[in-house]
C-alpha cells in the first residue's frame, strides 16, 4: 500500500465485502417484505453482527472505503452503490404506498437508521466503546424504527 490508497488488492477486497454485505442487506429487505419495521430492525442487527463478526474486514473498509472510491475500484463501487440505493428506494415507495410507513426520502431513512448503527460500529472497532455489538441491537434497532415512523411523510 502507498500514500496514495490501497494497493489493488485491498481495495478489490473492500468493494468484494461491500458487495457481499449489499446481498445480505437485500435478503434482509426480501425476508419480510410487509413489514417494515422488521426490515430496520433487521437491518440494524445485521450490520452490527456482521461488524462482530468481520472485524477485521470491516475496520478495512472504515479505513479505506473513500480511497477505494476515489481509486480504479472506484466505479465499480459506485455501480454497486447505486444499485442498493436504488432497491432501497423502491423499498421505501412499496412500503409508502401499502400505508406502511412514511413516504420519506432515502436520506433521511440512511440518517436515522444506518449512521447512528455505523456510528456505534466504528466506536467499537476503534475501541472506545468495550460493550460487545449485540449489546446496542435492541436499543438501536428500537430508535431506529421510531425514527423511521415520526420522519415526516413527504408524500402528503
């Protein structure tokens, strides 16, 4: 590795993981597809036990994620980006239009529900916070869904 980002093989296997973590968040949003709340709360579980599980891969991709974005690995992270970003979208007009939960924007969902969830995890990959992962599911996982529910119905 140079100072200028990682070398190719690490920045292959960052996109590798993210991708990987990208199907298992999809599976999260098929497994249950009326039910919203147990899409967040599953989406908060899961990425704290993957964090738990994948420490060391994921403290790469903290450590490494914006320099592979900006590096030859860049479009194909960006192409794997949009394509989540997009399902989520269309997730949240499905979930909107059953009356399910508010038609909200992504940013907003990404805000309440996947920065305080990364947040925590980078906490505790760095070591400030010594509490095992699944200590903070429920409590995050409980926050996260009465975001959700009170972020304002953009639709209406």
């Amino acid at each position: 590795m140079n100072d200028d980002g990682p070398d190719d093989r690490i920045a292959a296997r960052v996109v590798d993981a993210l991708e990987a973590y990208q199907q298992l968040s999809r599976e999260v949003y098929d497994g249950t597809p009326d039910d919203p709340e147990a899409v967040v709360r599953g989406l908060v579980r899961l990425h704290l036990e993957w964090t738990e599980e994948n420490r060391e891969t994921a403290t790469l991709i903290a450590r490494h994620r914006n320099k592979v974005a900006a590096g030859p690995e860049g479009r194909r992270l960006a192409e794997s980006n949009r394509e989540m970003f997009r399902a989520t979208r269309a997730w949240i007009t499905e979930q909107a239009a059953a009356g399910r939960m508010p038609a909200t924007s992504f940013d907003l969902l990404h805000a309440v529900v996947f920065a305080p969830t990364q947040e925590i995890a980078k906490l505790w990959l760095t070591g400030r916070l010594k509490a095992p992962l699944a200590d903070q599911t429920e409590a995050l996982a409980d926050a996260a869904w009465a975001a959700v529910a009170a972020l304002p119905d953009e639709a209406g």
